[in-house]
C-alpha cells in the first residue's frame, strides 16, 4: 500500500539472541510487508555469533529501522521491553526472531483492529513447525469482541490451547501504555508473556484472523523448548496471572472466583478426581470440603469495561 499522511505508523519491534543460523528469513519477512509505513526496531542481546552483522547489513540497507546492539546481555523480557519502550508508532508488532510473517500480515492485523475500535489487539493462526520437521496449524479463539471483562478474563486464566498467539499479534500502542511491558516474578522469565496476555484481555477485546499468516519454526535454543515446567514455576506464573486478576478492576467476588478457578484449572493431573469426590487436598495432610464461589455472570449489569 502507498501511505499517506494519515496512515498510522507500525512499530515491528524485534528481539534476537544468537540467531545467525535463520534471522535473515524473519526480517526478510518484515521487508515483504505491504503496510506502507513502519519502524522496524532490531534490539540484539549480546550475541556471540554472527547476528550483529546480518542486523547491520539489513539497516543499512532500510531508512526505516532502528538499530540496538547491547553490550551486555539483559535476557529476553529485559531485551524485550527496552526495546518496546523505544517504539513511537500507532501500533506495536513483536516478531520473534525465529519466526516468518506473511506479507499482508501487518496490513490485514491493523485493518481489523481499525475496523473494531472495541479491540486492542489482533493476530492470526500460526502454523507451527517443531524440531523434527513436522508442522500443525494452531488457533486460539477469543472470545466474542462484546463480551465483557470478566469472561475475557476468564479465558485467559484457562490457559487452554495457543494462548500465547497474541503475543506475536499487533497491538494499540495507548494499550501498551497502560498495560506495559513483560513482568519478571518468582521464577525469572518463565511463560512471562501469559500474565502480560491476561493483563491485555482486562484492558480489552481481542480480535483473531482465521488466516495462517505465522511461520512458527521452533529451534534447539527455543526457550519453549529449554524451559522445563516443574512445580515451583507453575506456582510462579500462577502468582504472576493472581496479581494481574486482583489489578484486573472487577468485584471482590469475581475476583475470588477468577483465582480460584486459576488454581482449580492448573493442579497436576488426577486433581479432577478429587474434585469429582468433593474434596480438596491441600498440602499439609488437610482434607477440605471442596467450596463454591459463585461469581456474577456476564451480564450488562456487571460489564466492567
């Protein structure tokens, strides 16, 4: 597309560590796009390989990026959010190093989020290619742009599915503001882009394209692939999604409900048996009849939006 004065401005903003082997095919993705005015910001994290000369070579050959090479390593969320707090346009985009976008991939994301000023944030399906080579396509539904607060919400503490495609997705950068960047918690940087999704659904609708427009190819290095779920990390996050629904706005009883459905949904398998018997197991040999918290349904009347 051809801009014009009024075309808004898309900040792709894009974090990489180490990525020499295939950063060369993501940000040719970013040059394919049609959106006719971006700002392309490439923050490197110290890298040990060769990626610092392939972001070099790519800047000089575009007026429209920004060029950020650290000198020491601040980790991923750190890297991630200095970068955000660089970016000066309408909307955001982050683009995982290790992933392609298609060309009308910011053009479509932006015009539906134009096309519903209730949604904040947008994105696609992705199809998702794992180490051994093998690819399967991966939606996440919203829910509907009307619904309010609490249901957002709710969907989100779930956790069911692709949760974490909006977090390629582009965004309003008012939101951003209000919401900010990734939070570190107990356990570092684990799954940090979850409490950040839940903080983004209490601020708004979310809207998703039905459209495969996301190369999601993993790599040896991946963290999804290096971070190991155990006990203690889960309990992290869990904390990290209980702060974002208790800053969420919502009644005292929603709240409750909220996180304790959060608990309720995350127990390690055979949890459900329990439940099915009416009984909570609690650590510390404490066997509590299984309560329930009866929140306000999604009603007009209860909207917090």
């Amino acid at each position: 597309m051809t801009p014009t004065p009024d075309t808004p401005l898309v900040s792709i903003c894009v974090a990489t560590y180490n990525a020499a082997a295939f950063v060369q095919e993501t940000l040719d993705s970013i040059a394919a796009q049609t959106w006719g005015r971006l700002e392309i910001i490439l923050a490197d994290d110290a890298s040990s390989d060769e990626t610092p000369e392939i972001l070099r070579a790519f800047a000089a050959s575009r007026y429209d990026v920004r060029l950020i090479l650290r000198d020491t390593n601040l980790g991923w969320t750190a890297n991630v959010n200095a970068m955000l707090d660089e970016a000066t346009g309408d909307f955001i985009c982050i683009a995982p190093h290790d992933d392609t976008i298609d060309p009308p991939y910011i053009e479509t994301l932006v015009n539906a989020l134009r096309a519903d000023p209730r949604a904040i944030l947008a994105y696609s399906d992705v199809e998702q290619v794992e180490l051994d080579g093998s690819s399967r396509l991966i939606a996440w539904p919203p829910p509907a742009p009307e619904a309010g607060r609490y249901t957002r919400l709710h969907h989100g503490v779930r956790r069911a599915g692709a949760w974490h495609l909006p977090y390629r997705g582009v965004w309003r950068a008012g939101a951003h503001a209000r919401v900010g960047g990734l939070r570190k918690h107990a356990a570092g940087e684990y799954a940090a882009d979850w409490p950040w999704i839940v903080r983004m659904l209490a601020e708004g609708p979310f809207v998703r394209v039905p459209e495969v427009m996301v190369r999601k190819r993993y790599r040896p290095g991946s963290l999804s692939k290096i971070w190991k779920p155990d006990p203690a990390r889960r309990r992290a996050v869990e904390d990290a999604i209980a702060e974002a629904v208790r800053d969420a706005g919502l009644g005292p009883l929603q709240t409750a409900a909220l996180v304790a459905k959060l608990r309720i949904f995350h127990q390690p398998r055979g949890f459900s048996a329990g439940l099915r018997q009416g009984q909570l197991r609690i650590p510390g040999r404490i066997h509590a009849r299984l309560v329930s918290l009866l929140a306000p349904r999604d009603t007009r009347s209860h909207r917090a939006d």
